[in-house]
C-alpha cells in the first residue's frame, strides 16, 4: 500500500457506491457517482471534525475566526475547546 488514504478512498467508493449501483448508460454513471461524491464532500460528518460535516464545521470555523470564540467539541466523552484563527489552531484537552 503506497498511499492510505487514497486506498481508504477507494475503498469507499467501490463499497458504497460502484458495487451499490447498476449503471445503464454513462451518463447514468455519471449522475451517480456525481451524487455519492457530493455526498461524501458535503454532507457526510467526519469525526476528525467533531463528527460535523464540513459545511458546519466552515461556518464554525469562520465564525470563530471572526469573533475570537471557541468552539466546544465533545469526542468519546472528552470535551475539547478549540480555538481558531485564521492562521493557527488551539486545543484544550479537559
């Protein structure tokens, strides 16, 4: 394995996307796999993020930016504060 998360990636793909679907026609495809990749861009929470997806987690972290506030993100029971600027991060582990 070269590259984990593009093998990670792949996986992904292939599991939830090309194996969950018929295609008839390529441009069946294309509509597909253009709504798995919104989907997996847009919509899906990431728990790297604090389980949010990346639309909340931009508006949070513009927000933050903006006004100095930190976010509270709670993971597996432990609460972080963070505080984000536009050129660094902070974390509070309590």
């Amino acid at each position: 394995m070269q590259n984990g998360q593009v093998e990670r990636f792949n996986g992904r793909f292939r599991d939830e996307c090309l194996n969950a679907n018929w295609f008839r026609n390529m441009a069946d495809a294309r509509q597909k796999i253009g709504y798995w990749h919104n989907e997996y861009n847009c919509d899906r929470p990431y728990t790297s993020r604090g389980y949010r997806t990346p639309n909340e987690f931009t508006a949070i972290l513009r927000s933050s930016s903006i006004t100095g506030r930190k976010s509270r993100q709670v993971n597996n029971g432990k609460t972080r504060f963070v505080t984000i600027s536009a050129t660094h991060q902070q974390v509070m582990d309590q």
